[in-house]
C-alpha cells in the first residue's frame, strides 16, 4: 500500500516527499504532469534536488516510487481503467497537497483547486469503499478566513460564509475544505492551513521566488506605507512540511485542522526591517501608513515596467491584502504536535535574499544527468541504461 501524494513537482509538495523519504518507509504514488515516464522522473528531478542529490533521488525513486502520468483536472486523472484501478487498490492514504496560487485567474482556481480536488475526493471515496482509508489530509490555507483586520484567529473561528473574500484562491480553497467535510464524513480527515510560505530557515536556498520577489520590492523602498507595529505571519517551508508529514502519519492527532503559520510570534514589519537593515548594513525605511493610496498608484505604474522591480510590483498587488491585515493565525495546535515554534523570518531571511537576487530570483537547477552524451534511464530495476 502507499501514499498518494498531489503536488509532488511543486515547492512545498517536494519538501511533503523529502519528508516522507528520510523518515518514512511508506511507498509513494505520485500524480506526474507528464507525456513520457522520463518526463515526469526529470520534473521529479527538478523539483528534489533541492533536496537530494542524484543518486540519493534515484535511490528513492526507483525503491519507493511509483509514478501515474496524469492530469488532476481530469476525469480519473485521464488514467487508463488498468492504471485508475490500480492506484484505487493500492492506496492506503491521501496527501493532497496540488493547488493553483493564480490569486488573479477565477478560471485556474476554479479548475485546478475545485475541479482538481474533486477527483482527488472521488479518489478517495472509492478507496475508502473499495478497503478504508487511513487518512484523508489536505493542504488549505489560512487566507480562507476571508477579509479580516487586526486580528488572531483559530482554526474554528475561520471559516465564516458572512465574510467576503479577497480573491479567487481563497474563495475556492475555502470551498475545497466544504467538499472534504461534506464529502468524506466517514473518512479520517486533516486539513492544514499554512500562513505565507516563505523560504527555509536551514538554508538560503529556495525554488519559490514570488513572494521572495515581492519582499524584495518592499525591501528597496526609503519609505513603506506600512503600520510599523502590525505583524506579518510567516513561516519557513521546511516546518510545514515537517509538520504535515508527521501529523498526516500520526495514529491519532489531536485535532482536525491545523494552522501551520508564526501565530501570535509572528515578527512586525519594523522587526524585520530593523534586523535586516543590521546585517545587511541598509538604512531603515521611514514608514508613513498615510502614503497607501499614492503606493498603491505607484505599484500599478511600477507593474507595467519591465525587470525584476516590475515584476515584484505586479506581485506587490497580488498580495497587498495579505500585507495590510494586521492578521495572524493561533498555531498553539501544530506547536503542540511539534513541540516547538517555527524559526523567525528575520533569522533567515536575509541569506534568503542574498542567494535569490544572486541567481536573478531563479533556481539554478541542474538537468538530468547523462552518461556519455546518453540520458540516464531509470528501469524498474534501479540500473542506468
């Protein structure tokens, strides 16, 4: 029996895998984006080598992996009946981790996040009728607590129907969860809600750089039109993953949604921006709250310029709600798994920045490897041909 995994190619589902890897012994049934199997073993490789090196990946995939090309949009993921059946049959729990985070496209939310989990739901469902399920997790956020400002919320106090919405990502997250508790009443479940994702607080290295880019933006402005004192709630990658690995694995959790976010520890901006401006040797920005209506025109202008400030300011309006709610969300649960607190954004944040503007704010990700002008190809049997 194995674990079925969504999102594997992407930034925090490879830290899902890494996890499973080094501390597990389960095998793994990855959903791969892919027209050939050495399509998606390179995608594979793309994304855990942030991890991994090569023969350690290839250890793994050929020992605990099995892939299904397909797509989480379509019907039975557009597996043949052979392959859907198969996958039905041999898993035993579900991490559904794939998502779109286009906060600006209604349509890819709508399929990717509402589409997309309904076939991982059916999946489930017939599992579960087929031999059990041990346990249903998936992967939220915290942005389905809609519109909030100057806040801390719990987990139970999130979801709130009354309550609009800042875009199409959390409105059809939100959504997401309503089918997993409608859907799945008899199935063991968990849903975690990571706050903002943000680097990893082992290492400078990241392949995710859209919010890297944006606080790279706010990093460069003499002026922020922010409240010093409010707080940001951010939380490194590599203590989510860990803790949706250990909590998806645990026998009996303790509660049934997770916040995996700083909560109440959460650092202000004036925190972040003081110890930022001490290693780094930059001035501190003057903050005037006042100035958010001429910002919020010059990050339009900026938007339309090319390079990488452009870009940060397209991102900036992306995620300017986020920014500015003064939110953040209670994590005494997922502390009281882990038994202990995320790290601080401001102890590894600027190492963060140094390794992202160094590679222009992208991943020097290194091909699959060759012999002899020859692609390795992985057989079943583990040996390069």
């Amino acid at each position: 029996m194995a674990i079925f995994l969504t999102g594997s190619t992407g930034y925090l589902g490879s830290y899902l895998v890494a996890g499973l890897f080094t501390g597990h012994a389960d095998r793994l049934n990855l959903l791969v984006r892919a027209r050939t199997e050495q399509e998606a073993r390179e995608r594979l490789w793309q994304s855990l080598q942030l991890h991994f090196t090569f023969p350690e990946f290839l250890e793994h995939l050929n020992s605990r992996v099995r892939i299904f090309r397909g797509d989480l949009t379509s019907e039975r993921f557009g597996l043949s009946d052979d392959d859907y059946r198969a996958l039905v049959d041999s898993t035993d729990s579900i991490l559904h981790c794939a998502a779109s985070l286009n906060r600006k496209s209604e349509k890819q939310c709508l399929n990717v996040n509402l589409r997309g989990s309904l076939e991982v739901i059916q999946l489930a469902r017939r599992a579960q009728n087929r031999h059990g399920l041990r346990r249903y997790s998936h992967v939220s956020t915290v942005a389905v607590a809609g519109k909030r400002q100057n806040e801390v919320v719990t987990e139970d106090a999130s979801i709130d129907w009354n309550r609009s919405d800042y875009d199409p990502y959390s409105r059809t997250k939100k959504f997401c969860e309503h089918m997993v508790h409608q859907l799945l009443p008899d199935v063991t479940r968990t849903i975690f809600r990571p706050a903002i994702v943000l680097g990893d607080s082992r290492r400078p290295e990241t392949s995710q750089f859209d919010m890297v880019q944006a606080f790279d933006t706010l990093a460069r402005f003499p002026v922020l039109p922010l409240r010093p004192n409010d707080k940001i709630d951010i939380v490194p990658a590599n203590y989510v993953g860990a803790a949706i690995v250990k909590i998806h694995q645990m026998e009996k959790p303790n509660y049934v949604i997770y916040h995996l976010s700083s909560g109440t520890g959460a650092q202000t901006y004036k925190e972040l921006t003081d110890a930022l401006a001490e290693v780094g040797g930059w001035s501190k920005p003057s903050y005037q709250p006042w100035l958010g209506g001429p910002f919020s025109k010059t990050v339009n202008w900026l938007a339309f310029k090319g390079g990488p400030v452009g870009y940060g300011a397209s991102l900036l309006k992306v995620f300017w709600p986020y920014l500015d709610w003064n939110t953040v969300f209670d994590n005494s649960r997922v502390v009281q798994e882990m038994g202990e607190a995320p790290a601080k954004f401001s102890s590894y944040a600027y190492p963060l920045l140094q390794f992202s503007r160094a590679n222009k704010f992208k991943y020097p990700a290194k091909p699959w490897p060759t012999d002899r002008g020859k692609s390795v190809v992985v057989t079943a049997s583990g040996a390069g041909a």
